[in-house]
C-alpha cells in the first residue's frame, strides 16, 4: 500500500517540514517556509512566552498556507507556551528536547496535528500510544541538540516499531538524501541546516559563511559527557568547550561557554566565541538561495535520483 505523503498530510506543496531553529526561526521566517511551499514552524526555543504569542501572529498575517510551532520543552515557559499554541489557533505542532505528554491531551481536544521528535523506538511507541499523528525521527547528524542514533540506522528502526507516520530528520539536504529518506520509509523530512544558508534566513552573515565554509569533518558534539549534547560548528568556543570536558570541568563551569552562546551567533555574527549551530550536511552547501529555490532544486534532484536508481 502505497504511504499518504507528508505535503498530503498537511496541505502544502513539498514534503518537508522546518526544523525548530531555537533563536532563528522567527515569524516571519516561518511563514517565508510556508509561502515556498514547505511547512513552516515558530521556534519556540529562544522565546519568552509572549515573543511566542506576537510572532504566531506575525507569520498569520505574512502568510494563508499552514504554519506551525516548535515547542522547545526545555524552555522554562513550555507549559503556558503549549497553551498559548491551543489560545491563537496553531494547527500544527512539533516538539523537541524533551517529552510532551503532558500537552496532548489539550491539544489533540483542539485539533492540533502533534509531532514529537524522537532519537529511538521505545520514546517513539510511547508517543505512538498517546495518539500523535507522527513522529520525526532525528539523527545525530542533525545541528544543536542531538541523540545517539545516525539518520540510516534511527529511521527504519521507528518505521518499523510504529504504524504512525515518520518523518526523517538529519543529514538531509539534498535530493539524493530525500530519495534515501523514503526509501528508509519516511513520509516526509524535515530541514534546518539548509535553510540556515537561505536567503530568507535572519541569521547573521557571519554565520552564514561559517556554514558555507565548513567541511564535512568541521562538526562537533559538545556536552555528550554533560548530558546535552549540541551540534556545531568546530570554532574556539567548541575547541574549549570539548578541552574541558574531556579534563573533567563539571556541569555549571561548562555552562559558562554555552550561556548565550547561541543568541551570540545569530545576532551578533560572533564566530569565534558563539554557538553555530548545524548538521553534519553543511559541508554540503556552497551558496545562499533562497528558500524557493532549495525547495524546487531539492525536489527535482530528488526526481532525477529516483528515475536513475538500478
Ligand atoms: O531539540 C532539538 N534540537 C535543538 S533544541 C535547541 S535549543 C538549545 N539551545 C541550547 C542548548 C540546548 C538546546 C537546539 N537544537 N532536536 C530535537 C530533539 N529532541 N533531539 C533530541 C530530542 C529528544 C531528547 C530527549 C527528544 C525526547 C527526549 O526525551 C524523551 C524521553 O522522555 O525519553
């Protein structure tokens, strides 16, 4: 039988849904996402509450396609910002670093489409019981917080203990990487690192060039040994970051790198002492387009893929 595809699923015109993008992925981006024809997300993560409310209603007015939020659950205002979601309407949400059972209930009461990323099978059967309408299976290749799991190993794995729908996440960021998702038997994918390099994206130019430099070996996970591990680009902050923790600096003397680290790169372009977050794909990107463009060359290598497999 053959799988309702994502952009069926949601009424929009690619299969492909944003990542979170704590601290980047303000309205407006959301809803440039959503106007490509991808489904655009508010990434709750670097928001106080009431950001989250004002930005809902700037990607409304900016654009008539789907939208949706990213609740990061680690954010200490999660609880009123899962009920702001439900007060202004949000059709569509996604969740990250954390559990969002204690949400579901209220949401799925007010129709929300609901789709928790997980990093293994156990979690994701779990949400499968709660009643989600699907998953996004995420691999350590992705940018900022990470599981353990490779996108090739995690997504048949959930694919097979869940008869929900999965969506693949981490490593993606071409056409022959989303000819690979589905043949693992996702549904869909969902992007980050490659928007970074859009056009659209309100990430400073510094960073952006960052992303456009590296290499495919210039990632790497910060805070495995503390218990948050976070995907970035190696710079002095990860160089000393890791220096530490392999010299057994405890948890707080860490956490003196990483505060405000992320906002340091995005707003003020600080490459040397910022938090850049990206996946292992950003060795892939060579120029900034815009979101249309990633969108339609993405789809169409991803064609051509298909009709060249033997
Ligand atoms: O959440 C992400 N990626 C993120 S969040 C973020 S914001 C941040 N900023 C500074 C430091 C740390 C984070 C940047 N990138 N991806 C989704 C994701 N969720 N990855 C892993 C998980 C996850 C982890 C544990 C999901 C569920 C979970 O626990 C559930 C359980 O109960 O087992």
């Amino acid at each position: 039988m053959k799988k309702i595809r994502l952009n069926e699923m949601l009424g929009i015109k690619y299969p492909f849904i944003q990542g979170g993008m704590a601290n980047i992925a303000t309205g407006e981006f959301a809803a440039a996402v959503s106007n490509a024809g991808g489904l655009g997300l508010i990434g709750a993560g670097g928001m106080r509450k009431e950001e989250l409310r004002e930005n809902i209603k700037i990607c409304r007015s900016k654009t008539d396609k789907p939208f949706g939020v990213n609740l990061m659950l680690m954010n200490p205002e999660a609880a009123d910002m899962a009920k702001i979601i439900i007060e202004e309407d949000v059709k569509i949400v996604t969740t990250g670093a954390g559990n969002p059972a204690k949400y579901i209930e209220a949401w799925k009461e007010n129709g929300i489409k609901i789709f928790p990323v997980v990093s293994g099978s156990t979690f994701a059967k779990k949400m499968e019981q709660y009643g989600v309408d699907g998953v996004i299976a995420e691999g350590t290749e992705s940018g900022g917080h990470v599981g353990e799991m490779t996108t090739m190993s995690l997504v048949p794995q959930i694919v097979d203990a869940v008869s929900i729908p999965v969506i693949a996440a981490g490593g993606i960021a071409d056409g022959r990487q989303l000819a690979a998702a589905f043949a693992l038997g996702a549904v869909g994918v969902q992007l980050g690192t490659c928007l970074l390099v859009s056009e659209e994206c309100p990430i400073h130019e510094a960073y952006k060039a960052s992303v456009i430099k590296a290499k495919d070996n210039d990632t790497i996970v910060t805070g495995r040994i503390a218990g948050t591990p976070v995907r970035i680009i190696k710079n002095q902050m990860a160089r000393e970051y890791v220096k530490q923790e392999k010299a057994g600096a405890d948890k707080m003397e860490l956490e003196k790198f990483t505060l405000g680290s992320l906002r340091r790169a995005v707003f003020d372009g600080d490459i040397k002492t910022g938090s850049l977050m990206a996946g292992q794909v950003a060795g892939q990107l060579k120029e900034i387009k815009s979101l249309e463009k990633i969108f339609e060359d993405m789809y169409s290598e991803y064609k051509k893929v298909v009709e060249g497999l033997y």
